[in-house]
C-alpha cells in the first residue's frame, strides 16, 4: 500500500488530500500539521469590523479527514531526509513514497519597528486586535499598507489590506464616526497590487478616491515608530497602522537541501513538482512555480487549482506513469468592501474587475461550501481541538 504524506492543512492541503484519496482509494495519507484546522484567510478581513468572529475563520477539519480514512499527525515539520522519502517532525518521522508539500508561506520581518503595527494576515487573534485598537480610538489617522519580498516582488498580500481598508471606512459611516477619522494607504510603487491587473488596480485607487482615503504611493517604506510609517518621502502620522508584510518561504525548509527561490519558496515546475526531488510536490503558497505567469497570485485559490494537478500527479507518480499534469492559471478575488464587493478575474488573456454588491454574497457563498466541504459544521471552536 503507497504510503503519501501531506505537510499543510491549509486550502492546498486539504484539496490535495481529497484528490489523492480520490485518485489511490487505497493509499495509506498522513497528514502532518499543528491543528487539525484550516484558518479561512478570507473571513479574516470581516473581524476588524466585528463582520465575523474568529470562531468563523477555523474549521475543524477532524471529520473530513476521518471520513476519508486519513491519519492525522499532530506535529511541526522541521525538515526532510532522504530527499524527501522521510519527513522530520518534532513528535518523530513519517516515512513515505510520495509527499505533497502545503505549508503556506511565512512572513517577513526585516523592517524596523514592525511591532508597532497590527499585522492582520498573522491570524484570528491578530485581527481581533485590530478591532479592539480601532474600538479604543475616537478620532485620528489610521493608516493601511502592505509590502513585497525584496528578492522576489511576487510575494506579497494586497488584497486583504484593500479589503479590510474599505470595510473599515464603511463601518465607520456605518456607525456615523467616519469624520473624525482620516484613513489612509502607503504603499512603495506606484501601482500597488499590480498582479490583480490594471483595470482593478485602478478600480480599487477609484474606490479609495470617492471615498475620501489618501493614498500614499511610489514611497519605498523605511519603517515604523509607535505612531508613524516612516517612508523615503517622509512621515505620514498614525494612530493604528495596519501592514501586511512581504511574504518569504517557509522557515523549516532552508536547510532541507530543497531548491528555493530567491524569496526562500519551494521551486517546482507547472505540474508541483519539486525540482530533483522525485515524489516530492508542493502547492500553495509554500512554492514558486517555474514558467507560471508572473501574476500568479499566492492565493486560495490558486492552491487549491494546484493541489489538484499535485494530487493526480502523486498517483501517477505511484503507478509509474508520467506525473506531468499542470494546474490552471487564474485568480478569481472578491475584495469586500462590507457595502460593495469588486470581483477581480485573471487569465492569461483577460484580466477584469466588477463592482456589486452581489459579488459580497458570492463570497459568503464560497466560505458556506467550504466549510461544507471540509468541517462537516462543526466549527473548530465548538469543541476543543488539540
Ligand atoms: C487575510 C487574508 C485574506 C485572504 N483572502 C483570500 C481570498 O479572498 N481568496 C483567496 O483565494 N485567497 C485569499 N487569501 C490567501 C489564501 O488564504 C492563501 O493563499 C492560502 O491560505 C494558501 O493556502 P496554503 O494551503 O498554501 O497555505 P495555508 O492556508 O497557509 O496552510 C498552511 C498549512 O500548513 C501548516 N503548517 C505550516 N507550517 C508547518 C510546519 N512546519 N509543519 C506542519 N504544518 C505546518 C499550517 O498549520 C496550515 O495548516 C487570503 C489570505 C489572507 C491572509
């Protein structure tokens, strides 16, 4: 029986693991992750503004992986041996004959004075942290940004920080405190967010604009102080300051003796595989894929069209056929704005943006079946999950 390990039980994970069992009905999967909980990054954005809470953003996934005859392995990955063929845990090792990397990407932390902001991306607990700072204030500047991998632009998180910038300015018309607040964006190029393409880069600039938030652009970020983004250009005060730092590879795999991109992410071709690592893929926001379009975002859904190209691979890899199947190449995103949403699709020849507020419903609609999907209704903090 092929034994198949899964590091990550983020989107990439959990889909790989749905195909792999679907593709080797009889392989014996492992998962290995801290939690057995996906976080659903995108209702992340809702709880600064009290839209969802952090129970909303886990899903246990104890069921789903039950149901499919998987193990789960409570550990942290810490690194590989035997190319691949054993994975090292802080809890032992897990041998295998085919191994799907999913461990999402880590988080840069190189300019000074990070601590002085609120990181939103880190987590349900970071983002409650913004709602109780926003709370506490009853007037001043809150100031919204995000930043890239120097070696490697790709790797950064935009769409969140527009999301939660424009949920902000909403909830604060909402609760009639909006003029005792100036909101505004920093960002060091003049387009930020190119990925998502122009017509949507300029749709979200227009949207900030009718709205009255200043944009910073075009001003390379030096740092931070308890209350001011300090920029190449100057100092723009604030009294919160939201910032997405650049994203870098994952932590436990420099010195695996994998390949790694400049940014420190895991480097594979179109089909997930890792290059002169047979048997080993990885999918999500843990690679950099060799010939993929430059605007690739790091994404759900991105992971999620990978996972599948790893996990029929993975079985054609077992059975020794080619393992040469490559993922599709698009990024669909609904930036919400809590009033409006502006969905955002890319593909190698189009690249549009709408605005409706239909587009929020669609997004409430994506999360419903994914927790369908994968927690079987049980919200992870119904129960305790160890
Ligand atoms: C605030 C926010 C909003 C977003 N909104 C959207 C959106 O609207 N649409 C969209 O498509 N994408 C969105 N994204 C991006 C999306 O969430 C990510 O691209 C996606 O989660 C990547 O999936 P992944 O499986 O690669 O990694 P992750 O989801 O990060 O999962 C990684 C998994 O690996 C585990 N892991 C990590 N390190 C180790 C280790 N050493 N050992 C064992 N396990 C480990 C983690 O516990 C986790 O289970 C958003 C992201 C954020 C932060």
């Amino acid at each position: 029986m092929a034994r198949v390990t899964v590091i990550g039980v983020g989107f990439g994970g959990m889909k790989a693991v749905r195909e792999i069992r679907r593709q080797v009905p009889d392989a014996q999967i492992t998962v290995v992750a801290p939690r057995p909980e996906l976080l659903y990054y995108p209702s992340l954005v809702g709880i600064p503004v009290g839209a969802t809470t952090p129970d909303d953003v886990r899903i246990d996934v104890r069921d789903f992986l039950a149901r499919h005859d998987v193990d789960f392995a409570p550990a942290v990955v810490t690194g590989l041996d035997e190319a691949g063929r054993r994975v090292l845990t802080d809890q032992g090792e897990i041998a295998n004959d085919a191994l799907v990397i999913a461990s999402g990407a880590g988080s840069l932390a190189r300019l000074p004075g990070l601590e002085h902001t609120h990181p939103l991306c880190e987590g349900p607990d970071a983002a409650a942290r913004i709602r109780e700072g926003l709370a506490a204030l009853d007037h001043g500047t809150i100031a919204f940004g995000f930043a890239g991998h120097p070696d490697e632009p790709a790797a950064a998180r935009g769409g969140p920080v527009f999301e939660v910038l424009l949920s902000v300015d909403t909830q604060l018309r909402r609760e009639g405190r909006r003029s005792q607040f100036e909101l505004v964006f920093f960002h060091a190029s003049t387009e930020p967010g190119s990925r998502l393409g122009e017509r949507a880069v300029r749709r979200v600039m227009d949207e900030m604009g009718r709205r009255d938030i200043h944009a910073h652009l075009g001003e390379p970020l030096r740092g931070f102080t308890p209350e001011r983004v300090l920029t190449a250009a100057g100092e723009i005060p604030a009294d919160l300051i939201v910032f997405v730092p650049g994203m870098e590879g994952p932590a436990w795999a420099r010195d695996t003796g994998l390949p790694l991109s400049p940014g420190g992410f895991i480097r594979a071709d179109r089909s997930c595989r890792v290059l002169g690592h047979p048997g080993v893929f990885v999918v999500g926001d843990a690679g950099a894929y060799a010939g993929a379009a430059d605007w690739l975002p790091k994404q759900g859904h991105a992971a999620e069209l990978q996972a599948v190209a790893a996990g029929r691979n993975v079985a054609s890899y077992l059975a020794g056929r080619p393992a040469n199947g490559t993922f599709r190449e698009e990024l669909v995103c609904i930036i919400d704005a809590l009033d409006t949403g502006i969905l955002v699709y890319r593909t190698a020849r189009v690249a549009r943006a709408w605005s409706s507020p239909a587009w929020r419903l669609a997004k409430h609609a994506l999360e419903a079946r994914t927790r369908r999907a994968y927690g079987a209704g049980r919200r992870a903090g119904a129960g305790p999950v160890d």
